[in-house]
C-alpha cells in the first residue's frame, strides 16, 4: 500500500492497519519510484507507528532511513515489534547521527 499522505518531508504509513508484508513492499515501492535508486531521500520523518508490524519489515524501515539524508524522526510505536527487531534498530540508531527521537513505546520490546 502507499503512503496515505505525500510530503516531502514525511513517509506516512501509520494507522493503516498494516502487517511485515505490506510495509516491505510499501518501502519497496518508495525506492522504485526514484529514477536514481543510488540517491539520498528527503524525508525528515518516517511514521509507520499504529500497525502490526513485528520485526521482519524493520529491515525494509531502517533500510528507507538509512537513505535519508536528514532523518529526524522515526515513529513506531504501538505495532508489535519485538526484541528480534533490536538488530535493525540498533543499526538504524548507529548510522543516522542527525536522529532526534525515535519512538518506541506499546510494543513488545
């Protein structure tokens, strides 16, 4: 499914009542829509919170982020990620410096 609104600065993909699945190919669908799939996206905020995700799409998340050349604002909370997301997220909180919140809360961390 694609993102509900458009902005240049926000992916929003929450409260779409989205599973693993469905948030991988929406994330993969955002990568095939640039021409140049090398090139840095512009999005200071991913939003895929109120959801139900669990671990597997965090690949697919982090992957989106960790494209995005001023990423401030990663919201997740209230899906059903558990302690097998921790790898991608660590590695989402390793690279992207410019973080400022990333919101984890009403999961199963």
């Amino acid at each position: 499914k694609m993102a509900k609104r458009t902005s240049a600065w926000l992916l929003d993909l929450a409260r779409r009542d989205l599973e693993d699945e469905a948030v991988e190919a929406a994330c993969q669908q955002e990568l095939m829509k640039r021409k140049d799939t090398t090139a840095r996206l512009e999005y200071q905020e991913v939003d895929v919170s109120e959801n139900r995700i669990r671990w597997r799409s965090c690949e697919a998340i982090v992957g989106i982020c960790l494209r995005c050349q001023d990423l401030r604002v990663v919201k997740l909370q209230r899906n059903e990620l558990c302690d097998l997301a921790a790898p991608a997220l660590s590695r989402l909180v390793g690279h992207c410096r410019e973080l400022e919140q990333l919101h984890l809360s009403h999961n199963r961390l």
